[in-house]
C-alpha cells in the first residue's frame, strides 16, 4: 500500500500544500478525520445491565484517551467525540532554516472546547542544505509510538484510528529540542534514521486524569524528559526502536486543603518496538511497548506492557485489515483489555480515504467496581488532506 508511504511526508509539510506567497516559501497545508462512532453493545462484569462510570453511561468505548474520546450506547451514532480539522503553516527562511506551527481544532477538546490547539509550534536548521542533521527547538509531539508525529493525521495509517489500547497517554507533547540524523547505510537499499529529544510538558486539569479517573481536577506534569529512537527502512521493512525516561508529577490542588501529590518526580521509563512491511499488496502492521514506574519505597510498581499487530491486503483502491491490540498491568489491581478490530478502507479519491471499521473489545480489568467494560463498536470515517 504504497500511498501510505506519504505519512513520512505529513511532517514538518504534508503532502501537498498551498503557496501563500509568490516565491513559494510560505505553505500552507492541512488534514481532517470525520468520524462517527455508535456502539452496539456492551456489558461488564458478566451483566449487559446499563452502567454509569464516572460521568459517562455505559455500556461505552473509549477510544482516545488524549482528550477522553467515549462513545456511549445510550447516544447512538455520534460525531463530537473524535472529528477533526487541522492547519499546518511552514515558513522557510533560507534552505536550511524553517519554522512550522500546526494547529487543530477539534468537537471535543477538554477544557478548551473547540478552540484551535497548539499541536507542534517549532524551528528547524540544517548545517548545510545536504546535511544529514537536522537540529529543532519548540513544541512537539513525544515520538513514544510508531505514528505519534502523524496520530491525528487518519490519511497516514490504514484504520480509523490506530489502537486505543496502545496509543493513549496522559502526556503527548513536549516542550524542548531534538536532534535527528539521516544516513543512507552504504550502497544498499536501507537508510537509518536516529534521533534524541530532551523536555517537559505540564497539562492543567488534564482530561486523561481528571476525566477518566479521578473526577477531581488533576494536574500532570512530565519533567526532564529524555529519549532516544533508532529506525531503519528499505522501503518494504520499517523497523523503529524507542526508549524514554522522565520524572512524573501527578498532584490535585485543593483550595482548602491544599496540594495533594498523588505522583511527585517519580522516575518513569518507556520502551517501544515496531516492526512493519509493505510488500506488494501485503501490509503488515506491529508495535510492542513497556512503560515502568517502580518505586519500592513508596509500594509503586506500576508496568504496563501493550501491544499490536495486523495484516492487510490490498485490492487496488480498498484495503482490508484485521488487527489485534491488548494491554495489561502486572500487578493487582489489574488493568488490561484485549480488542479486535475489522478496518476496511477506501481510497476513492485523491488525498481522500473512507473507512469503515468494527472493534470488539474485552475488559480483564480486575477492578471490584465496573471499568470502561467489554464493547462492539462501528465507526465510519471520512479522512483527507490538503
């Protein structure tokens, strides 16, 4: 599926773009997903009996967990939870120094409505105009998973949406720099790509917390960020290792009370593997990762391992895909969910993809009250750029 080879090109411009100026050094570009959801059915803790779990009534499917995108039974097909439309705007001063900003707008954007979001907001600069370094300073988003530069960008990726269980954190974005180097690995047909990135980012009131947990306005704070990546491809394989660590703060502030620290500077590390091909008409998709945050002193040993894996095949303009994805804690109380998803997508015209896809997913979460619980949802997504 060889369009999909765009998605290296989404950033820092993406496929195509509009000339603002006559000399062509002012871009302008964009991208949007039009999604809708409806779940079909659902059930938890053995019972399809209607539930409420925080503020959402359940049976539901939670399917971002940035910005706390639920769909829930009760509200049949809904568009607010996942569509949106982003701008992306590149600058280039001379051959080697640019600068790029993206904003998104989005229906359900916690705290901020639908006001537009700074997404990335950076400068880059090369050595020179063939240089293999690329220096860049700003905001961006934490490279932690295979797709993180283009996650909202649905054009790039063959599903809806790629798997809930594995994308979603708290923290997705960083403010800092990062240092990249690409090098075509002598006269063979594989280039190598490595890059370290350093930062931190504090969200306010952030949704992940505030929304899916707790209730209570929580606040979350990822400080000396530090990771590195290493990728290699040869235009059939496209294999990506990563590793992150940074100290977490997670505190809720009470006017009466005061600060209470749930996290306070917890030493947190991050492990991604991705393995993918593209092989005349076969497509095949996996990415394995761990995230640890152990402390023995304060009885923390919080490890999460997630996982995916799908293959696809492609009849000129439509792709099929199956796809597995599941995560899960170590220790009780456990929390995991295994999923299975059927995508179908359809290029039926240029830059412009519809995808139909159906997700069953299995709550093994061992919480003695009901979680998010098992679900069958249908979504339907018009996704493009421009």
């Amino acid at each position: 599926m060889k369009k999909l080879v765009c998605a290296m090109l989404l950033l820092p411009g993406l496929a195509s773009a509009i000339d603002l100026d006559e000399s062509g050094s002012l871009k302008l570009s964009g991208f949007y997903n039009l999604t809708a959801g409806k779940v079909l059915s659902g059930s938890a803790m053995g019972s399809s009996t209607p539930w409420t779990y925080q503020q959402y009534q359940c049976p539901c499917s939670i399917q971002n967990w940035e910005y706390t995108g639920v769909y829930e039974k009760s509200k049949g097909w809904q568009l607010d939870q996942e569509s949106l439309l982003g701008l992306q705007l590149k600058k280039e001063f001379s051959p080697t120094l640019s600068a790029t900003a993206q904003v998104v707008m989005r229906t359900l954007n916690p705290n901020k409505g639908s006001r537009p979001t700074v997404d990335w907001a950076y400068l880059s600069w090369q050595p020179s105009a063939e240089s293999d370094w690329t220096f860049q300073a700003g905001r961006f988003r934490i490279p932690l998973y295979y797709y993180s530069d283009y996650l909202y960008i649905g054009y790039a990726y063959p599903w809806s949406r790629p798997a809930p269980d594995v994308y979603g954190w708290p923290i997705y974005a960083y403010d800092g720099g990062n240092v990249s180097y690409r090098h075509q690995l002598g006269q063979s047909d594989w280039a190598m790509t490595a890059t370290a990135w350093a930062g931190s980012f504090t969200s306010d009131n952030n949704p992940y917390y505030t929304r899916l947990y707790y209730t209570t306005p929580t606040n979350d704070a990822w400080k000396k960020i530090l990771g590195a990546s290493v990728s290699v491809n040869n235009g059939i394989f496209d294999m990506r290792a990563m590793m992150m660590r940074h100290e977490e703060t997670v505190s809720q502030n009470d006017p009466v009370a005061g600060t209470t620290f749930l996290l306070q500077d917890q030493p947190t590390r991050i492990m991604g593997l991705s393995i993918n091909m593209d092989y005349k008409n076969w497509l095949l998709k996996s990415e394995f990762d761990r995230f640890e945050q152990k402390d023995a002193s304060k009885g923390i040993n919080n490890i999460y391992k997630y996982a995916l894996f799908g293959i696809g095949y492609n009849f000129g303009a439509w792709t099929p895909m199956y796809t597995y994805s599941q995560y899960t804690t170590v220790t009780e109380p456990i929390e995991a969910r295994q999923s299975h998803y059927l995508s179908l997508r359809w290029d039926f015209r240029k830059n412009m993809a519809l995808k139909l896809q159906y997700d069953i997913s299995k709550d093994k979460s061992h919480y003695p009250y009901p979680f998010f619980g098992d679900s069958k949802l249908l979504s339907l997504s018009l996704q493009g750029t421009f």
